[in-house]
C-alpha cells in the first residue's frame, strides 16, 4: 500500500494536515498527531501493513497491541477518505 498522490502530507509544529488536491474525491482535511505524521511518512513509499507495524514498533516506545492499534485506526480513516493505494 501507499499515500495517493492526490494527497498532500504536511507537518507543522507538531501537528499532521493530509490535504487532498483537487483531484481527489474526498474534500476536506485530516488532522493527527505524530504517530499519524509518522504512518504517512512511511506511506510515502510502497510499504506492507506488517512492515509498516514494525517501522512504528522501532520508531516508539510502546507495547506492540497499542502500535497495531494505532496503525489499524489511521490505515481505516485513510481507507475511509480514499488517500491509500493497495
């Protein structure tokens, strides 16, 4: 799976935006924490779910139910708006 390129990411201040462009079908903006910024930036490339699980899993200190947890809320959000190519 991957970020459509009909969304743009965009982090400030310690804040996540996913914007789409006008060529998306969703309209409107995501807003999401630092575990959200750091899914999408993974995303920015072709990534399984597992590998994307074990990327968080390293990148923060957390027990493994809490990160697949996270990882599974943001890919169906995603999925929701259509911004995940599979």
């Amino acid at each position: 799976m991957k970020l459509n390129k009909n969304f743009i990411l965009h982090v400030a201040e310690g804040e996540t935006l996913l914007v789409p462009t006008g060529d998306a079908e969703f309209s409107g903006i995501i807003r999401g924490n630092a575990t959200l910024g750091a899914v999408l930036e993974l995303l920015r490339e072709e990534i399984t779910e597992e590998k994307l699980i074990a990327s968080m899993k390293v990148k923060f200190d957390a027990p493994l139910e809490t990160i697949e947890a996270d990882v599974e809320r943001a890919l169906a959000v995603l999925r929701k708006v259509g911004a995940l190519d599979e």
